[in-house]
C-alpha cells in the first residue's frame, strides 16, 4: 500500500524545476471549479457570521463592538474580501518559490510559538496563552505551524537522496521538528492543534514513503501521549467526561455540548430559515466561531447542512485530484498536505459539534469567525491553485 502512494506522487524530482523560474515559460490558468468551490464556501461563510454573530455583537458585557451588530460581520468581510485577493496572489508564485521559503516559514513559525507564550506579548484566554495581539486583531501561531509543517515536510522528502526508507536516522529531522512544534504548543496549552499537527505530519510521512510499521508504533505512542494529556490536565478530563455524557452537567462541563445539540436538533430537515436561530441569542457559545456549524443546522436544516458539507466534499476531492496531477513532487506532496488540513478541520468541527468526539477549538474552514485564520486559509487555498497552474492541459 505505502508503496502505491509513493509510485503516484514519485514525479519529477529535480531539486527546483527549472520551469518555476522561467519567465518564458507560460503557466497555465488556475483550476476553475477549484477557484469557484472556494468562492461559494467563502460567500456563505461570511453570510452565516452575519447570522451567527449579530445578538452577541449587539450585547457585547465586555463593550467590544460598541453595541454595533455588524460588528463581526464587516471584519469578517472585509478579511475575505483580503483572503480573496491573498488567495490569486499566492497562485501566481510559481510553486519552485513555496520550496525555498518551507525552511524559513518552519522557523518563523516556531519563534511566533515561542513568542505568543512570553508575557506581554501573548494574550491569555480562558487560562489557555494560544493568540499574540496586533492591536487590530489576533492571530493564532499554531496556523503557521501547520502550514510550515506540511512545506518542510515535503521539501525534506522531495530532497535528493533522502528516501525514507525506516531508518531511526532518517526519520530524526521529522521527529525533531513535530517535538519542538508539539512540545510548545502543549505549554500554551493546545491540545487540538497538537492532534491536527500530528496527523498532517504522519500523513506526509506516509504519503512520502515511510514503511507502514512505523505507523503501528505511532498509534501507540498517540495514545499514551493522550493518556498522559488526561492524567496531567484536568480541561482535558472534563473533556472527555461531558463528552460521554454531556446532560449530566448540562449547566457546568457539558454546557456546550448541550446547547449544540439543541441548536441541531431544533433545526429538522429544513430548518428555521436564515436569521431565525434561537440558540445564538447568548445560549450557544463562540456560536460565530466554533459551533457556527450548530447554527447552519438550525437555520438551514438537515438539507442546507448536507449541502455545504457535500460542497466541502467536492473541494476536498479536487484538491487530491489536483495534487494528484501536480507536475513535479513537491507540489503533488504540498497539495496533498493542505488539502488533508482542510478536510481535517472540517470533519473534526462538524464532530465536535454533533458531539462525535470530545469538545475541542477547531474552527470550520472559510466559515468560522477569525481573520488571520482565514487569511492563511485562503493563502494555503492558493497555493493549490498555483500548482493547478502548472498541470498540462488536455487538447
């Protein structure tokens, strides 16, 4: 099996094709559904902040929007309005670029890990120190630490000479840089961004070449680490207690939850209409930001939710069709990496959200409520349009 996966993504394997450079050299358009995939999600994202966010912007306890129920929707459109434009910028580097900087956005993204836990400079939340402040807005390093994961990664791999064959000195470099990344992020601490990260790193190993047995023994080690993340932090425990039975403490622990289901149950099959949630009147929390899932459930209905999860489905399929068809490596290994992020964070919110799977911050790509998240977001979308630039035409 890891075998077939390397044979389809062992495609030219030069250092720096020399094509990314070569202004002679005609590169294609971007890929159209792809493009267009995008654009619909991102439409109807910001549309459901708007819906999502304005009863908690009008009565903000901590006069942060000023009384101002548009508050979260403007910032939120003016970033995708930026997030769009972002996105065709990215596509036009020539993706020989995206492979000399994976080095330097690797250590860029584990000095801003560094950074965001020095008092002063990283904001503390809910007793968790996860966002640095640029006064207009916050922003998440653990974002660039997956990004930078998946481009260092592959540069590694694509490398010459540096198949991974299983060897304990091979995999050093991998191992090295996943502790140092997971080893900061469990000090702010964010256990969700660990288990995103992890797995974007296995699936690159894996999608590299690496023997399947080493696979095994990171199972294993992925559950200890998840028992002694249980046994060393309480948030986790609660977790993990209101997930198995979330009615038991529906005022305390399971509160969330609760609401969550509430929000998705009271939405049937078609829904109480656009606007007409009752759950984000101040029952649901980050009801425009985490859960805003629960509230396309309870607005749209059972079909409406279907329908964006089933557009989510087609992006991420084009997306693997895309790195699949890449024109070199490096490309086909980054494709792949981001698309798997995106569909990662998709299905892991909309479990959260149903209550599949402990409580946990992972928002909703081009939905959520965030606007450097969703900047890198649509930075990372246009990376794999840049490698759609590259792929031959059919006559």
């Amino acid at each position: 099996m890891s075998s077939k996966v390397e044979e389809m993504f062992m495609y030219d394997d030069t250092r720096l094709a020399d094509y990314t450079y070569d202004n002679s050299i005609d590169r294609g358009t971007v890929d159209i559904p792809f493009a267009l995939l995008t654009l619909v999600l991102l439409t109807v994202g910001v549309i459901m902040v708007l819906s999502a966010s304005f009863a908690r912007a009008y009565y903000d306890p901590n006069n942060t929007t000023g009384g101002n129920a548009t508050y979260y929707f403007v910032r939120q459109a003016l970033f995708a309005l930026c997030g769009v434009g972002v996105m065709f910028v990215c596509s036009r580097f020539p993706m020989g670029f995206y492979r000399h900087i994976s080095g330097i956005v690797m250590l860029v993204s584990l000095a801003m890990l560094v950074l965001v836990l020095v008092p002063g400079i990283g904001e503390k939340v809910n007793n968790a120190r996860r966002w640095i402040n640029l006064g207009f807005t916050t922003f998440q390093p653990s974002e660039i630490a997956k990004i930078g994961v998946i481009m260092y990664f592959s540069a590694l791999i694509c490398a010459p000479k540096n198949k991974l064959t299983g060897s304990i000195k091979g995999l050093l470099r991998y191992v090295i840089v996943l502790g140092a990344v997971c080893g900061l992020l469990v000090l702010e601490p964010h256990m969700s961004a660990i288990i995103i990260i992890l797995v974007i790193g296995l699936v690159m190993l894996f999608l590299g070449g690496l023997p399947l047995r080493w696979f095994i023994g990171g199972a294993v080690a992925g559950g200890s680490l998840l028992g002694i993340g249980y046994a060393l932090f309480p948030y986790v425990r609660n977790r993990f207690t209101a997930w198995l039975n979330p009615f038991a403490d529906a005022s305390g622990t399971g509160y969330q939850i609760v609401q969550s289901l509430y929000s998705i149950g009271s939405g049937g099959l078609l829904g109480l209409g656009l606007g007409n949630s009752r759950q984000k009147y101040l029952y649901l929390p980050e009801e425009h930001n985490d859960f805003i899932f629960s509230v396309v459930c309870e607005e749209l209905g059972f079909i409406g939710a279907m329908l964006i999860l089933v557009l989510f489905a087609l992006l991420i399929i084009r997306g693997y069709w895309l790195a699949m068809h890449a024109r070199d490596r490096y490309s086909a290994m980054v494709g792949a990496g981001i698309t798997t992020h995106l569909a990662m964070q998709v299905i892991l919110n909309v479990a959260v959200c149903t209550n599949s799977i402990p409580c946990t911050g992972i928002s909703l790509p081009l939905f959520s409520y965030g606007g450097t998240a969703l900047l890198l977001q649509m930075a990372e979308l246009g990376i794999i349009l840049s490698l759609s630039r590259d792929i031959p035409e059919k006559r």
